[in-house]
C-alpha cells in the first residue's frame, strides 16, 4: 500500500485551487506534496505547514512575511514562491517544483565529486545567495538537502526565509538535526549571530563535502559537533583527497575562517573569489578523479519521512518507454550548473510462482454409441480430469496462502500516539513492541518510526516495533560556582553542553579566576550542544587610594596595605612635586580595581626650571607676552592704568619654575 494514500491531503483540493497528487516528503516543519495549480494548470509543489506550528499565530505571521520577501527575489537559482494561503486549518506555500534530486542525494550516490563538477555546483549556489544578501535577506540553513539539481540541469536553492522564521519558533534547537548542526558557523552556536558570514560559513562546508564526499567535522553526537566548529579549523580538502589543487584549499580556508570578519562580507564576494580560484585551474586539476571514481550509484533517490522537506522528486517515466532508471552525473556546463541524466535500462524482472491448469483434451472423434465399458471408461477419465483440476486448484491455494495470503502490509502509524498506534497495529492482527528514543522533531509521545516499516509486507500475526518519542533529550546544566574556569569549562562539556562567551565581574565571594555564575543558571533543563554562558570572578571590589605626592615607600606601604601590587615607572617626569615623590598613578584615585591589580606610579625629579626675561621698562603687554613664552604666569600690580613695568618679583636672568607666577608692578 501507497503510504501517501493514508495522508488526508492526497486527493483533496486546497483553497478550491490545488488538487493534491501524491505526497513527496515530510519534515519536522512541513510536508511537501505535488500538486496542480487547476486555475492555470500547472504542477507545483506545496508546502504544507504542520499543524503544531500553524496554530501559532506569531510563527504564521513570520512565515508569510519571510515568503513575501523570498518571492520579491526572482532570481533563476532560487526555488519560485508561486504563492501563499491558508485553508482551514492548512497554512501553505505554491511552490515552482522541481523534477530532480537533491544535492545530499547526489553525494550519498556518488560521494566526492571531481572539482569541476563540485564549482559547477556552488556556483549558482553562490548566485542565488549573493541576491538573496544583497537583498537583506540571510538563509540560515545553507545544507545540500537544500540545494536542487533539476534533472534539465538547473541548480536551485530551496527554503529560502524558512530557516530564518523557524528560528522564532526553536530558538534553542542547535542540535534539531544533525545535518544542520553540520553546517554551522561557530558565531550561530556562541551567540545566535546570522549575518551573511552564515551562509558564507555553511558554503565553505558545502564545498569540502562536495570535494571529499565527506563533512569536515564529525561527532557521535551534536554537541561534540558543535565543540569541533567553535574549536577546530576547517581542515584543508587535500588533506582528505591529496593531490587537489591548493587554490581550492585556500577557497574553502576563507570561506570557513572562524572569525567572521575574515570571511568574504557575503555570497557575492565568495563567487567571484570562487571564480578568481576556477580560473587558476588547469583543466587536469578541474577533472582530477575523486577517490570513489566516476561511476555514480544508479539507484533513484527517494525521499525518506525523517528528510527536511523539498520540492524536488523522482521524476516519473514515461509509460511507453522502456522502463528506466536514473543517474545523475555532472559534467562541465554555464554558471547554473549542468547535470547530464543517464537513462539506463532496468534488470529483468524476476518470474512470479504461479500455477496453471493444464489443457482439456481434444473432443474425440465421432464414433458409434459406446457400450458400458466405454461409459465406465468415460466416467473415470471425467472423474480423473475434476481431481486433476481439484489438485491443482489446492496446489494453487497453497502457494497464494504462502505466498500472500498469510501476509499483511504493515499500516503507517506514524505520528500517532502510542494508544492510537497499538489499536491501529492490532486490529490489522499485529502484535506490538514499544520503545522510546528522544526526538527533537517530534512532539513526546507521538510515533516517530516503526519496524516493519509502514506498507512493509509481513505476516498476519507479525510484531511490529515502534518507537515512541520521549521528546527533545535535556539535560542539566551543572553547578560550576566557585570552580575554576577551566574545570567548568569540563563539566559543562561532560554534561554535553558547550561552553561559550566568558564575561568578568567583581565578586566579594568567590575568589578571582573563579565562576560566579551560568547563562542559564544551573539547575536549567536544555536540549545537549546548547551553549552556556560564563561569568568569571574579578576578585573583591577595591578602590584606588591618592598617593600622589607621597614619597615613593609611603605610597607603596600606602597600595600594598589596600590590596594592591606597585609598580613604579623606570622614566621620571618634571612636576610641581619634589625629586621622589609621586607625580602620577595610574588607574587615578577612585578608580575600581581588584585585589591583586597593579597600580602604576610615576615619580617626580622636580619642577623643570626657566629663566626669568628681564622686562622692567617695558609696557605692559610687552612684560606679560615675554613671560608667558617663558612658560610662566603672570601677575599684574597697575598704580596707574597704564605705564611701563618698574619692577618683578623675580629678577631678569634668575632661575623659576616653569608654571610658577612672577609678580609685575606696572606705573
């Protein structure tokens, strides 16, 4: 049985407009059907918002503005919004659909790809992003299963606006899927940070893994994930596959550089980087071989249930051709990327068990009346003929019953709640196991997978297994006062979570180097990988006492005696102090410190000395100018108005100190 067949979507009509076919995939946000727009008769895919999230209101409103901003792009690498509505219950996007595969199916069949293929790839990629940034709009979740490989060539990006209006809505989910947490910048996991850099960083990713036909950092969980991309660099793609050209390592170094700042500002300064490195490559280089060789896996990709919804599917064959498969093979094409499809021929199909009655004999001939020996003869040969046909029948009864009659399909049951999925399982004769994992796709309590799988062919009194959702796993944050930073840092990577941004402040309690406090506090349940922020102990309070002016050991006695550490300057400076005392302190008196800071002290070698101008017998303003260049100031005693200086308070040609006041009596 159809799985799609079970959904209640499959054969309704949306909004009196789209007629829905058949179902394509389903994520943790939305499913994603093929449909016919019957207004202007054409197929799309629709995205179909999941019921949980369409009941919040505020997450509805987002997701609309972020479509209308995705549609606002027309740009011929992004995935087209056709357009939105909402019917009943169902909040949805009309969406330009696909026929084709997704770049992680690509991978997953082919694994590397050779470097001509992998910046055919990025490209249009790069284009569609460069657009989109320049726009004002930021992806957020830059991943191969959202980039679509047309099966005409085209290369597209898909749930553009979605990422960013889904963070509204999981604000925490650093570790939702493993995918995404692959994709990363260490600024999203620290902080939350999603500028252009972000997908400038998810690029980089992406290229590595087209290049290597692996990611760059791998973990059995996603918080030792999270820890590789905040702590360890991108390593270089020849490390993995020696002998790719160095142009490409430094590509991907500059794309996935840690600090943001170092990146390219966005998708547009990374294409023509892109570009500038393609052009250093020689066409060897472009075709270097990756280590699994060019034959790709033939088998169609198909979309799995736990997969984050796209718009691209298997593409159906044409009944009146030969039966086919598809591969997907890259080859050199325009900046959009071209793909050549390969229609192979599938293998014969294996011969049913059937059974056949076997042929009635011929009408004998016309001959004379028969005698009773020739009736009784007559009778057994009928008699023969009816077992024959009887056996048969049962033979043929025997090999049904064997072969369906005492199976079953296994029914979907996923989603439901676990008392809906026994009842459903048992009243098609199954028997029933249960487990439960965590989840963080699927709400607690909910089916999240089944073995046998839903239309899987079993036997009538089978069991079947399904694995109940416990919810996203929590865990702890640990007490971590008082503990030295580097052992809290331990404990909070023991615990799964990640230690992030450190923060300093005074405390009188916990000694300095010490953790006064979590972000979230200790005792907060989190979803492992999240990141923790830390405040570290600056030690007790202290203020800055004055010693300026002090002898130097009366103002060390004066420092050491509050908390402090001294320092004295190796240079000396002229002041207004006397040879030995403190002209300066840095920090200045009243400032904040810590037990434990050092204050700097500066000493005076005395005022610096200048020799008085001579200015009796000048007017004035003439006196006051002359002593003034001299570096001093001025005091001016008139017994008239005005007249010539007649005396100073500090003869022509001694010495004074600079800054000091000398005395005219001007008549």
């Amino acid at each position: 049985m159809d799985a799609t067949l079970q959904d209640p979507l499959v054969g309704q009509t949306l909004d009196g407009r789209y007629r829905v076919a058949a179902r394509i995939a389903v994520g943790g946000m939305a499913t994603v059907y093929r449909a016919m727009d019957t207004r202007l008769d054409r197929v799309v895919a629709l995205k179909v918002m999941h019921p949980s999230l369409a009941a919040d209101a505020a997450f509805v409103e987002r997701f609309i503005r972020e479509a209308k901003s995705v549609a606002r792009l027309a740009h011929p690498n992004v995935v087209g919004v056709f357009d939105q509505g909402t019917d009943g219950t169902y909040v949805y996007l009309a969406m330009e659909y696909i026929e084709g595969c997704t770049l992680r199916d690509l991978l997953g069949r082919r694994g590397a790809l050779s470097p001509r293929a992998a910046l055919d790839v990025l490209e249009p990629v790069l284009a569609a992003l460069g657009a989109a940034h320049r726009a004002g709009l930021v992806h957020r979740d830059v991943k191969p299963e959202n980039v679509l490989i047309g099966d005409d060539g085209r290369v597209k990006v898909a749930d553009f606006g979605l990422a960013r209006a889904v963070d509204a809505q999981t604000a925490a989910s650093t570790t939702s899927v493993m995918g995404t947490v692959s994709y990363l910048a260490p600024e999203q996991i620290e902080d939350g940070s999603a500028g252009t850099p972000v997908d400038v960083y998810a690029c980089g990713v992406m290229l590595f893994e087209a290049l290597t036909g692996a990611k760059p950092h791998t973990g059995s969980t996603p918080a030792q994930i999270l820890y590789s991309h905040l702590n360890r660099p991108v390593p270089p793609p020849s490390s993995r596959v020696p002998g790719l050209a160095l142009a490409l390592d430094g590509l991907v170094a500059r794309a996935t550089d840690r600090d943001p700042a170092r990146r390219p500002a966005d998708a547009v300064e990374l294409l023509h980087e892109l570009r500038s490195a393609r052009a250093k490559l020689t066409e060897a280089e472009l075709d270097a071989e990756p280590p699994n060789g060019e034959d790709a896996d033939d088998t169609t990709p198909v979309a799995t249930p736990d997969a984050e919804p796209h718009s691209a599917s298997d593409s159906t064959p044409d009944p009146d051709s030969e039966p086919t498969r598809r591969g997907v093979k890259m080859t050199k094409g325009a900046d959009d990327g071209v793909t050549e499809v390969i229609r192979r021929p599938l293998p014969e199909a294996r011969a049913e068990h059937t059974s056949v009655l076997p042929p009635l004999p011929a009408d004998p001939p016309p001959s004379r009346p028969r005698g009773p020996r020739a009736l009784l003869e007559g009778r057994r040969r009928l008699l023969a003929l009816v077992g024959a046909a009887l056996l048969v029948l049962g033979i043929g009864t025997g090999v049904w019953y064997i072969n369906s009659g005492q199976f079953t399909q296994t029914p979907s049951v996923l989603r439901l709640s676990q008392a809906d999925a026994e009842r459903t399982l048992t009243e098609a004769g199954l028997r029933v196991r249960v487990t439960h994992e965590f989840s963080t796709t699927i709400d607690r309590g909910l089916v999240m997978a089944s073995d046998p799988g839903p239309g899987d062919r079993v036997r009538g009194n089978a069991t079947v297994t399904i694995t109940v959702s416990k919810g996203p796993e929590l865990v702890k944050v640990p007490k971590v006062r008082d503990l030295p930073l580097a052992e809290a840092r331990k404990r909070l990577r023991a615990a799964g979570l990640v230690p992030a941004t450190v923060s300093r402040a005074f405390d009188d309690e916990v000694a300095r180097g010490a953790v006064v406090s979590t972000e979230p506090k200790a005792g907060s349940e989190l979803r492992p990988g999240r990141a923790i922020s830390l405040v570290v102990s600056k030690g007790e309070r202290l203020e800055v006492p004055t010693v300026t002016g002090l002898p130097e050991e009366k103002a060390r006695e004066t420092l050491t005696g509050t908390g402090f550490k001294v320092k004295v300057a190796a240079a000396r400076v002229h002041s207004e102090q006397k040879p030995g005392e403190v002209a300066r302190q840095s920090p200045d008196a009243g400032a904040t410190g810590a037990r434990g800071d050092t204050v700097t002290l500066t000493l005076s070698k005395g005022p610096e000395m200048v020799t008085v101008p001579d200015v009796v017998g000048k007017d004035e303003d003439e006196a006051v100018r002359l002593l003034k260049a001299a570096g001093l100031d001025v005091t001016v005693r008139r017994i008239f108005f005005t007249g010539s200086v007649f005396s100073q308070s500090v003869d022509g040609g001694e010495q004074a100190a600079k800054g000091s006041s000398i005395t005219i009596w001007v008549r």
